[in-house]
C-alpha cells in the first residue's frame, strides 16, 4: 500500500510540474511540483534499490531547485507570497 502511495505521488507530482513547465502563464510553479516529488523518488528508487537512477534523481533534485532560486527566491515572490500569507 505504501508503495501504491508512493507511486501515486511521483505520477501527481511529475505530471503536474511538467505540464506546468510548458504554460506561458504558470511556468514558475513547475518548480514547486517537480521539487516537491524528489523526496518521493528518492524513497522509491533507495527501497527498490535502484542506485543509478537514484544519483539522476540528485540531478533533476538540483534541476529543480535551480529552478527554484531563478523563479521564487531571486525575484522576490517568496517574500510576497509569505506576506500575503501571514497578513
């Protein structure tokens, strides 16, 4: 069951960040998505024991997360968007 779990959130999350990897308008959320499904990956591929894919995902992990910094933490929208949040 947990396996099924896991896999269901690798699906949510991948399809998610890619699709909103290609919108003109909601690009800077694919990051988001892509970053919050990496610990997913990592669970699934370290149980499986599937060490190469398992150093790729490191590689998209850092994709994601530059991805991150270029559109969240660079332009400031982290801040407003917290801001809108404790307001």
């Amino acid at each position: 069951m947990f396996d099924i779990m896991i896999q269901v959130g690798i699906m949510f999350t991948g399809v998610i960040a890619v699709t909103l990897s290609q919108s003109r308008q909601n690009y800077q959320y694919a990051c988001l998505f892509g970053l919050a499904g990496q610990p997913l990956w990592v669970i699934a591929l370290y149980t499986s024991e599937q060490w190469g894919i398992l150093i790729l995902s490191v590689f998209y992990a850092y994709a994601w997360w530059r991805g991150f910094k270029l559109h969240w933490l660079s332009t400031g929208k982290l801040k407003l968007f917290f801001r809108k949040v404790m307001a």
